[in-house]
C-alpha cells in the first residue's frame, strides 16, 4: 500500500472515506514509506532514550574505538582484551603467562618482562659486553670507566704509587736502615720502599 496525506479530502464523500482511511492505515503499518520513518530531524532535542528500548549492538564494524569512553570504568567481567588487541603491549593481565614486549621503548638485549609482569634485567644483571663499549673479556687490570679523553669503555688501570698502567706483576723492594739519631730507642728502623720497575 502506497500513503497518501491527501486521503481522505475534505471533500471527499462519507461512503469513500472508509476506504481510503483505511489504505493509509495499511501503508503506516508496512513501515515503508520513507516521509513516515522516524528520522533525526523528528526527534525531540530533550529526548530521553532508554537503555531498554536498545538492544544489545554486536554487530562488527557498528561501534568504533573513538566512540569508546571512560576506559577505567570497565568492569572486570568485560574480560581480557585479546592479544591480537595488545601487540607490543605489557601485559594487560598478571595471569597472562605471555606478556608482550614495548619493543620500541625497551632494549629487549638489556631487559626483559617477566612472567609475573616485572621489568628486570635481562640475564639477572648487566653484563660487561652490554655496557657500553664493554667487552666480555677486557684483559688483565681493566677497569671500566672513562679515560682522560672521557671516552666509556675498559681502560688500562694506574697503579697510584707509580702512575703507570698495570700491564704486569709489579714488585717493590724493601730495604732496613739504622736510625743512627738514637740506635738505642725501640724502633730504631725505618722502612722505605723503591721499586724495581
């Protein structure tokens, strides 16, 4: 049934009324004509929808992600998001025995999330080849630090009697001598080192 607003004319005789009063009501009920659907501009500013007179929206691509608000509201029944929704996240949850890496803020090589979700450090420590300009195997009195050139790395350490680089065994010879000022006071020696490098 097609409505028409013109039906039932003003001057339309009262044995044609029934008939065309009843072909709108016909055409009201189909839902079909377009200047009868309910549309934006026909509903109230103040209108107050309720949540019962909607039903529950799951179909795909109906709701987007801007739309969502007040994330900290989500009740914990709403679940866990799906790992596909984290990647490159933390965990979202401390009973997620895969928890995924901020690989673009973390030096996986240096550190790592546990399965209890704790960040730590990788290998249960720094170790000398991860620092930097660091070495696995620096060689004999190294130490790590910087060098008058404030350049960071393992460097030869200084022995701070000789000021030399410790690159072998030192030794130091000691010599007694008799203090001849008073040889009968107790203690009359004193010891004074050279060294034979």
């Amino acid at each position: 049934m097609v409505f028409d607003k013109t039906k039932p004319g003003n001057d339309m005789l009262l044995i044609n009324f029934p008939a065309a009063c009843r072909a709108n009501w016909l055409a009201i009920e189909a839902g079909t004509e377009a200047s009868l659907l309910i549309k934006n501009a026909k509903c109230a500013a103040d209108m107050d929808l309720a949540d019962t007179k909607l039903h529950q929206i799951e179909t795909a691509g109906k709701v987007s992600g801007k739309a969502i608000t007040e994330l900290a509201d989500t009740p914990s029944a709403a679940g866990v998001l799906p790992a596909a929704n984290t990647k490159n996240q933390l965990a979202a949850d401390s009973l997620d025995s895969t928890p995924q890496y901020l690989d673009l803020l973390i030096n996986t090589d240096m550190f790592e999330i546990s399965v209890t979700d704790f960040l730590e450090l990788k290998d249960g420590g720094v170790e000398s080849e991860k620092l930097e300009s660091g070495s696995a195997s620096p060689g004999n009195n190294k130490g790590y630090g910087t060098n008058s050139a404030g350049t960071k790395g393992f460097h030869d350490v200084v022995d701070l009697v000789t000021a030399q680089a410790l690159t072998g065994v030192k030794t130091i010879t000691l010599q007694l001598e008799s203090r001849t000022s008073d040889p009968d006071s107790p203690g009359a020696f004193r010891i004074w080192g050279r060294s034979n490098v």
